[in-house]
C-alpha cells in the first residue's frame, strides 16, 4: 500500500511524537512556522500546505509552482523559493496566497528569511562552466580516493528536479560501501 504523508508533532519536553496530521501529497520537501501554522512545501505538487494544528486541525494548499520546495517564515510572511523555475515568492497568509514573485538567476537552492531580510543560495548564475561554490566538498570517507565521481545531472528544467535526489542517491550507495567500488 501506499505510504501516508503526514506531519507529527514533537512533544519537546518528552521528546516522544504527539499530534499527526496526514496531508494528500506524494512527498514534502521544506518545513516552516509562522502565523500560527505549520508550512510544508510539496514541489511535485507545486503547492506550500498551510496547516493549523489543533483538535480539528485545518489543512488548505497554496498554489507555488512545480519545484517550490525550500520555505522561510519571517515578518508575517512566508518565503518560497522555486528550483525548476529560478522564483522566491511570498505567500501573505492573511490572504492565503502568492503577492510577490521574483526571478532571479541561477538555480535556487535555499532560502532563510529573518528581520526584513530574505537570503537565497543561488547555484550556476554564469554561463559555461559552474563556479566551484555549485560543487559539494569531495567525499572520500577519510581517505585519498584514487576515482573522482563527479555528476553532471542537470540543474534546471524538468530533469532539474530530479538531480537532487540522484546526487543524495549516489552518495548514500557511495558511504554504504565505505566508499569503495570493486578495486577503487
């Protein structure tokens, strides 16, 4: 069967779960609070569910855009930052919708907003050949690697999106054979 998405509560003085709420979503991507609720963005959707826990909690989708998926909460509203399609958009939950969007360049990575201030990670903003900032550190379990693996997934577009997840995938293979490939 398939496997309910949902977010849970954690109690913090038990550190046990409390309250779940399950949510009609394949998956959720980034998590923040603000205006009472709780934010998860779901970039397959393309929409940031606003739930508002409680004995009867309520749920409702924002429309975002395919790739919405790293989220912020600051000075009353929630920031959203969209991969597949270069935007931060600003969701005013008193009105439960998108005022704002911004294009910026590059492919967006992640977003933190705090005190009138909305800062976003941008990889690939020049063209040719990305600045080495848009490559993680090499990974080697310690020791001298012998192979270098480098992916060349791409950042953008429909594939875009899938990148993430390969690159977590490869690396998670790579550290569960200590980092060993046959002979390398």
């Amino acid at each position: 069967g398939e496997t309910a998405v949902s977010v849970t509560r954690i109690n913090t003085r038990t550190n046990r779960p409390g309250q779940t709420i399950e949510l009609g979503t394949n998956g959720l991507s980034g998590l923040a609070l603000g205006a009472g609720s709780v934010w998860a963005s779901a970039p397959d959707d393309g929409v940031v569910w606003r739930i508002e826990p409680g004995p009867d909690p309520i749920t409702r989708t924002i429309s975002v855009g395919e790739g919405a998926s790293t989220i912020s909460f600051a000075d009353g509203g929630l920031w959203v930052a969209n991969f597949l399609d270069d935007t931060v958009s600003r969701i005013d939950p008193a009105k439960n919708t998108v005022t704002q969007t911004i294009t910026l360049p590059g492919t967006l990575q992640g977003i933190a907003a705090v005190e009138g201030k909305v800062w976003v990670s941008v990889v690939g903003t020049g063209s040719g050949v990305l600045p080495a900032s848009a490559c993680s550190a090499i990974e080697s379990g310690g020791r001298r690697p012998d192979v270098l693996i480098a992916s060349d997934l791409p950042l953008r577009g429909e594939t875009g999106q899938i990148t993430r997840s390969m690159s977590a995938a490869i690396l998670f293979v790579l550290r569960q054979h200590d980092f060993k490939a046959g002979e390398h």
